[in-house]
C-alpha cells in the first residue's frame, strides 16, 4: 500500500500479521500439541488421545521422540506468535522530494533495537537496485543503494514479486527519485 503526492511518496510495509504466518502458527502448534500428548500418553499408559491407544506407542524410544518433536514445535509456534503480536518487519519508507529527506522505519524485535529508524539524505541515493535470483527459491528484491552506506532492502524477501511487479516498482522508485535502475 503506498500514497504519493507530486513531493512525498510513503510505502506501507506489511509486517509479520500475514494470514499465512497466522495459519502456519496454528498448524504447528495443534501439531505439536498432539505429538506431546501421544508421547505424555505412552509415558502414563491412558488413552489422551481416542486415536491411537498407548498400548500401541512404547515410551522409550518413540514416546521420548514424539514428545521432544512436541515441546520443540511448541517453541517455534510461540516464537511466530510472538513475532506476529510485535508484527516485526512492518513499517514505512517516506520519500520526500520537498526537503530532500529519505526516512526507512522498520519495527524489530523487542529490546534496545526495536524501531529501526534510518534516514539519509536524497542527493546521497546513487541507485535502485533489483536483485534477481531465479531456480528452486526464487527470490526478487529491491534496494536503495546509499552513497557510502551500502544496499538497503525496500522489499520483503518473502513477498514473491513477479519480475513485471518488481520492474514496474523499480522504475516509478526510480524516476520519483531521479536516479538510475541497477540489475544484479
């Protein structure tokens, strides 16, 4: 989402609230869930779970096993949770062409680094910049090339642009700022 005046340009950044980020959380903690509770039930000797009688699952080794996979899923689905409540990744990029003033906003994870505010200076910017990369993870992304700074990402990694997308974005950055499209 993005709004543009004839000086002043704002890219909204979407974060980690993605539908996708929500459905995979859930996913893996209902399947950690279970895979703790059959390995719980082959411990105890009781049916937890109707599906599968714990006569049938032994506790050492394939109860020990499915109840580690259980407590590391439930790790990782609290680590999406988390970052889907902080919504780390979301933010701003405002190009304003009026003062010269280019401001990239980011929220990170909780700490001493959580807003991520860079800001430079317009007549610093020597390019933007598409980085390509076709094959198995394919992998489009778009950077602002600073004057003695380095690249700096404007897209996500995970957005999955098409190469029309991404091209047409590169193009309208790069005439609103006046400069040159490099392609790696």
């Amino acid at each position: 989402m993005s709004w543009r005046s004839e000086h002043i340009w704002i890219e909204l950044i979407a974060g980690s609230r993605k539908t996708s980020n929500f459905c995979w959380a859930l996913i893996l903690f209902l399947g950690s869930l279970g895979f703790l509770l059959v390995g719980t039930s082959s411990y105890l000797g009781k049916n937890l779970i109707s599906l599968f009688p714990s006569q049938q699952i032994i506790f050492f080794p394939q109860g020990i096993v499915m109840s580690f996979y259980g407590i590391a899923g439930l790790f990782i689905s609290s680590y999406l949770g988390c970052t889907i409540s902080w919504n780390v990744g979301s933010g701003y990029d405002r190009f304003d062409r009026k003062e010269g003033i280019v401001c990239i906003f980011r929220w990170g994870f909780p700490g001493k680094n959580r807003r991520i505010f860079l800001r430079f200076l317009m007549k610093d910017i020597q390019s933007i910049r598409i980085e390509v990369k076709e094959g198995i993870y394919t992998r489009r992304v778009l950077y602002i090339e600073i004057r003695g700074q380095g690249a700096i990402p404007l897209t996500r990694t995970d957005d999955n642009l098409t190469p029309r997308e991404i091209e047409q974005k590169a193009a309208e950055l790069a005439y609103f700022l006046r400069v040159p499209i490099e392609v790696f």
